[in-house]
C-alpha cells in the first residue's frame, strides 16, 4: 500500500503541497482497512514521501529533496518489477526462458547495475520460441488469416422483432446483474469473500450481497463505495459501471459508423 501511494507522488499525481487523501478516502480507494493504511503512512512519513501536520492530515513533501541514492533505488525496483512481469509473459507465450536467464535475474535483483539490468531487458527481447510450444500465435494480419479456419462463416437466422427483443433484453438485463452482484467486493479475493459473508450469516450467498457495517469491527471489510447502491434491500438503479459502458460505446460505434469502423474510429 506505501509502494502504491508513493508512486502516485512520484509520478506527480498527488504534488508537493498537496494533503494526502483521509483514511476513509484511501480506504476506499486501494480496498484495505484502516491499519493497513496507517501502517504505511508510518513507511511513507519515515522515508519522507508525507508529513504529518499539527492542524491535521498528512501533507506530500518535496520529493527532490529525497536523496538521488532513494530516488535511483526506487527506479530500479520499479525496473525489476516490471522485468518480473515481462518474464512471466514471455514464458507464457512460449519463449525459452531458461533456468539460466531465471538465475541472471535473481542475481540482478540482488546487486544489478542499471547498466546490467538494461544489458538483461535487451536479451529478452530477442529470446526464440520453445521447440515444444504447441501453438501458432503470429502477429501479422497475413499470418493470422492462414492459421484461421477456413470456412465460411455462419450467421444465425434472423430473428423476428419480438425474439430479438427478448435475447437483446435478456442480454442487457444479465451483464447489469453481475456487475450489481460483484460490485460491492470488487477486487476482493475469494477467501476475504468467503470470510464477509460467514460474519453477515449469509454464506453461501442466495441473493446480492448484504450491508450492514455496523455489524462488521474488522476494518479489514472496506466495501466498493457504491455498495449502499448496490446491496440488498438498497438497489433503486443500475449503478454506473464501466462494463457497461463499453456495451454503450461499442454500440454507439457501430450506430456511428457501421460495421466496418477502424481502429482510428475507436480511438
């Protein structure tokens, strides 16, 4: 969660000056409870990314003032994560990533140079598939074509009004359902999940999910903000919801200019 805050501060989306959001903001903004958020402001003010001010609230510090040795180490991690990532991918995509190359990047992560890391990001690049990577994902459009079936596609029948109506409604009715269903948790994982319900009597789960915080001590519990909207007994609407929103905007797409859009009609 520190790690979190003060790359926000390091790429300058909270600025020198500026109060720190409360701790119900950040709460609800990164889904932890309220220790956990103390805990690493404690981090944060140690370091000196925040200061705690007599009148109230912590306060974001002048990050150049944080030693260019602070500065360079952070960079680096953030390099290292980010490499970590990109070596799961490859490895999922079926490139060779050797134990060898595994090793290089543990030894990295202990004492690399940035010139050493770079070096390492470079050999990635250029890493081959496995021998017994079993599937054919090219990239090129041409090359895509001549691995896909090839048959005529079929289109369904069409449909009369009433039938199209019914499957189009039922089509809408059901991705606001479950997005209404999984807001309230959005982002918890399914034990913490589990957990919450067992506490409010209600697992397994029959219906949408309960509020009732004034039930719950653990801090640990912090609902989505929307969850007064979105909980049983409280659902006068369809909350907003971006999963909706792509269904507005692919439509409106499509309404705007026909099937045949481009990517340049996407963006």
């Amino acid at each position: 969660v520190a790690e979190e805050i003060r790359r926000d501060i390091l790429h300058e989306n909270l600025k020198a000056g500026e109060r720190l959001p409360t701790e119900n903001e950040l709460t609800k903004q990164l889904g932890v409870g309220r220790l956990t958020i103390r805990e690493a402001l404690k981090i944060l003010q140690g370091q000196g990314w925040i200061k705690f001010k007599f009148s109230g609230g912590a306060y974001i510090m002048d990050n150049t003032k944080i030693s260019q040795k602070t500065s360079a180490y952070l960079q680096k991690e953030e390099t290292l994560e980010l490499l970590e990532e990109e070596i799961s991918q490859l490895t999922q995509e079926g490139r060779n990533v050797t134990d060898e190359i595994k090793e290089r990047f543990a030894r990295l992560k202990k004492e690399g140079t940035p010139g050493e890391i770079e070096e390492f990001y470079n050999t990635l690049e250029g890493l081959d598939k496995r021998i017994d990577y079993p599937y054919e994902e090219p990239s090129e459009i041409d090359e895509i074509k001549k691995e896909a079936p090839q048959k005529e596609i079929a289109f369904p029948k069409i449909l009369d009004k009433d039938a199209l109506y019914e499957r189009m409604y039922g089509a809408w009715l059901g991705r606001c359902i479950g997005c209404l269903l999984g807001k309230p948790v959005e982002g918890w994982p399914k034990e913490k999940i589990e957990n919450y319900l067992k506490a409010m009597n209600s697992y397994p789960l029959q219906d949408y999910f309960p509020y009732a915080p004034d039930k719950i001590s653990n801090n640990d519990y912090t609902l989505h903000p929307s969850a007064k909207e979105t909980t049983k007994g409280n659902i006068n609407y369809m909350a907003h919801d971006d999963d909706l929103d792509y269904t507005i905007l692919n439509l409106k797409l499509i309404k705007e200019n026909g099937l045949k859009f481009t990517t340049e009609d996407v963006g």
